[in-house]
C-alpha cells in the first residue's frame, strides 16, 4: 500500500501543500497559509494546490482584514479547509493581548475552522471566532500545563 501511495504522489503533476502547526508553529502556518492563498493565482504558485491547514493551540494572529482573507477562501465546498484545535483550558489561544484592557489596542483575532477539546469530545464552534476574553496572568501561569497536555499525550 505504501508503494502505491508514493507511486501516485510522485506521478501527481501538483504538489499537494498541507499545512499544519501547535502553538508558535501554529501562528506561522495561520500567517504563511493566508499569504499563500492570498498569492495563489501568481504564476510562481501555479504548480501548487493549497491544501487544508491545521493548527493546535494557536495564539491569535489576525487583523480582521488578514481573517477575512483567509476565510473567503476557505469557505464550504470550497476544497480547502481550516481545522483550528483548541482546548477550553489553554491560555495561549486568547492571547493576545494579554490583558482585557489590551483588546482595543491589540485587536487579533482567529480564522475560523475552530473545533473545541473537551471531556465529552471534539465538537465544531458555532460562533467563529469565539469572543473569548484574555485570562489573566496569574490563570495564564497557572494553566499553561493545559497548553502541552492536550496535544501531546
């Protein structure tokens, strides 16, 4: 089977791009995906599909402009698809800002694709993106272990 498979990919005329990231890594595939569809139809792309992207604990990372983008070109039925893991518990994915008293200066935000971690499943958020406040630090500090416990046992 695995010889069938690397058979096909290489006779495969586009490459198929898939981009995945966890946390920082996360925040890099959201910025260089939305750069990548947004470039799409330039002839330096043209030998590419852009595939799905996947992120895990991804802190926010859009201006709305830049999300807006990105979820244009993701629609449903679309052929691309954004899966945005996120656990309730994990501070990293309401930062930033840091603070609520930071959210009017630092206006991030995620693209959609969210799907939330918890005791009863994995289920699709409704409302993208969630308007989840900041934690404070100290629930920062204290719930960071959530950050790295979910993705990686």
């Amino acid at each position: 089977m695995h010889l069938d498979l690397a058979i096909a990919i290489a006779h495969t005329r586009i490459p198929y791009r898939l981009h995945q990231g966890h946390s920082l890594g996360g925040a890099y595939c959201t910025l260089t995906y939305g750069e990548f569809l947004r470039q799409q139809a330039e002839p330096a792309f043209s030998d590419f599909n852009f595939g799905d992207m996947y992120t895990y604990g991804s802190p926010r990372v859009c201006l709305e402009p830049f999300a807006t983008l990105v979820n244009d070109h993701t629609q449903p039925g679309g052929g691309k698809y954004l899966f945005r893991i996120v656990n309730r518990e994990d501070p990293v994915c309401t930062v930033p800002p840091r603070t609520v008293d930071q959210i009017a200066d630092y206006p991030f935000i995620h693209v959609r694709g969210a799907w939330k971690l918890s005791e009863d499943g994995p289920y699709k958020m409704s409302d993208e993106p969630p308007p989840v406040d900041p934690q404070s630090i100290i629930n920062i500090i204290w719930n960071v272990k959530n950050h790295r416990m979910s993705f990686c046992k």
